[in-house]
C-alpha cells in the first residue's frame, strides 16, 4: 500500500531535490499535498518555489495541491538563510516563473482536513522546514493526532548546528513549534544534521544528474554545482530534505536509536538546540527516532534512478 504523505517544505535547493524525489515515486507515496512555510526563504518565496519545482514535474505533478502556510514563527521574529540558498531560494536551479497557482486555503487547514479525511492507517507528516505548521495544526486540531502515521521531520543536530554552533537551521527558527511537534505523543524519526552531512553528492553522481538530459536533472545539477558560500563545513551541498524522502523509500540504507529529544526555547545561545539523550542518561521516555548515519552512495544511486523517471 502507498504511504500517505504531506511535505511541509521552506524550497531551499534541498528541499527541491527532495520534492523532486517524492514526484518520481509515487508508486510508493502518495502525495496528497505540499504546504509551505517560511524558513530558508519567506513564506510567499517558497510557496513560488514549489510552484516552480511542481511545474517542472509535468501534468502528473500537477494534480497535487500546493498551500501556502505560517508567514513565521511562533514567536519569535523569522529568520531567512539567503545567504545559502541565494535571493529567491533555488539559486542554480534556473526556473521559470511559476506556470500554476497555490490553492486557496491555508496550509494548517489543510494539513488538518487531509488528516481528518484520512482513512485509519493515517497520513505521514514530512515536515523540511521549520515546524511551525505543524505545531500550529496539533494545536488547532488535536483530534487529528490519531490520524496522523509518523512525522519524519528533518531537522536538529547531534552535534555542532548549522545556523549556530548549538542549533539547525529549521529547529533554530521556530524552537517553540519544534517543542510542540516533539511532544505531540506520535511517532517522530528526526532526521538531523549528525546524518543528512554525510548526504553529500559525489563529482560522479552530480556528473550523472546532469547527464539525465530531463529539465529536472538539470535543475538539480545546477542546484549542486554553484558555489557554496564558506563557513558552512562543506565544500559539497549536503542533501538534507532528501534524506526524509530517502527514509520513506529506503529505511535499511539509515540507522540510528531510540531517544528523549528536547528543543531549547530560549533567547540566548542554545537557542534551537535539540537536546538529544543518545545514551539515555535523563532516565526519560524516548519521544523519537534520530537517525544517525545513511548509507549515503546506495542512498544517491537509488535516487538518481527514481529521478530517471520524472520530464
Ligand atoms: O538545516 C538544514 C535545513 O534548513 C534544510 O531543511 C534546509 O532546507 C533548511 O530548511
Ligand atoms: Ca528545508
């Protein structure tokens, strides 16, 4: 049976990439809508980007809603990483103007509707940016907990952040609605920064996204091959969205364990840090499992196969 799936998604080159990958799969998830959020760029920048990314997927993309989401989070004042995606969020990808349209409605009801509709096995929340539509819809709508499968989330950090030395980006940006979303009682796989840096395209297989000759492969490429701005740990773009795609598809390419996760939520400079309790010191109730390690070759040959298939 097809998984049920909503990508919550901040388009980001990333998450484009990981767009892309649900697309050339839906003999195995079924997309049922895309929501957007402000994060990498703001909200209605992203809702654009996914657009764009829909767009190039053809008439088979087309049938799945896009809805624009929360314009920031919680409470504190957003904050955008331009200065690593570029001006509009997809720098490399070189994409027309949006060809289609969002579909009227906000995000979080969305998200609560599909949920409320869906038969009992549930549907998959795939959240890629910062968590505030989700925490904004187990807040308005608690009753749809039940409905909701999994939430495969990519976001924290076993070690060192990327936004700052203590926090990720997503996790940094919303903390509030990150401690809500770890505490809603469902089963949650985070996929954070101790494994989406090993998700770094090899020169051989950015080569062979390019050589696909579609308009998505180029898109891609283009994505990994611009420059990378310093101060961010890696000369290569790592794939951190994909890798929550990858989880659905490939869950033996991942490892990780069982454990009590935390958002900090404070001002000062743990601001965003995702406590994790690998060893489970706290003596506290695991509330989620954070993946560790991906078998990152298998991980991109096996996407780039699926990507062989999208125009
Ligand atoms: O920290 C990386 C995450 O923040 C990715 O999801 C990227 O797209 C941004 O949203
Ligand atoms: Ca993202």
């Amino acid at each position: 049976m097809r998984e049920a799936i909503i990508i919550d998604t901040d388009p980001g080159q990333d998450d484009a990439v990981a767009l892309l990958l649900a697309f050339a799969s839906r003999d195995r998830l079924d997309l049922r809508a895309i929501t957007t959020v402000a994060g990498n760029v703001p909200v209605g920048q992203t809702t654009a980007n996914a657009l764009r990314i829909r767009d190039l997927t053809g008439a088979e993309g087309a049938s799945v809603p896009v809805y624009a989401g929360a314009g920031g989070p919680l409470l504190f004042p957003l904050e955008t990483a331009e200065f690593v995606c570029g001006p509009d969020g997809l720098a490399g990808a070189d994409l027309p103007a949006p060809a289609s349209e969002a579909t009227p409605g906000h995000a979080v009801e969305a998200i609560i509707a599909i949920c409320r509709a869906s038969p009992d096995h549930g549907v998959t929340l795939c959240p890629l940016g910062p968590l505030t539509n989700l925490a904004l819809a187990i807040r308005l709508a608690p009753d749809i907990l039940p409905k909701v499968k999994r939430i495969v989330l990519m976001g924290g950090a076993l070690g060192l952040g990327n936004m700052t030395p203590a926090a990720e980006f997503n996790i940094h940006v919303d903390p509030h609605a990150a401690a809500i979303v770890f505490d809603c009682g469902r089963p949650i796989v985070m996929v954070g920064l101790g494994v989406t840096l090993q998700a770094i395209a090899s020169h051989e297989q950015v080569a062979r996204i390019g050589g696909l000759g579609t308009a998505a492969g180029r898109a891609i490429h283009g994505m990994l091959t611009r420059p990378r701005p310093g101060g961010l740990g890696t000369s290569g773009h790592p794939m951190h969205d994909p890798c929550v795609i990858g989880f659905l598809l490939w869950p033996e390419l991942f490892s990780g364990r069982d454990c009590h996760v935390e958002a900090e939520t404070g001002t000062g400079p743990l601001r965003g840090r995702t406590t994790i309790d690998w060893h489970g010191r706290l003596r506290r109730e695991p509330n989620a499992y954070v993946v560790s390690s991906v078998e990152a070759a298998a991980l991109f040959n096996r996407m780039i196969e699926r990507l062989t298939t999208l125009p």
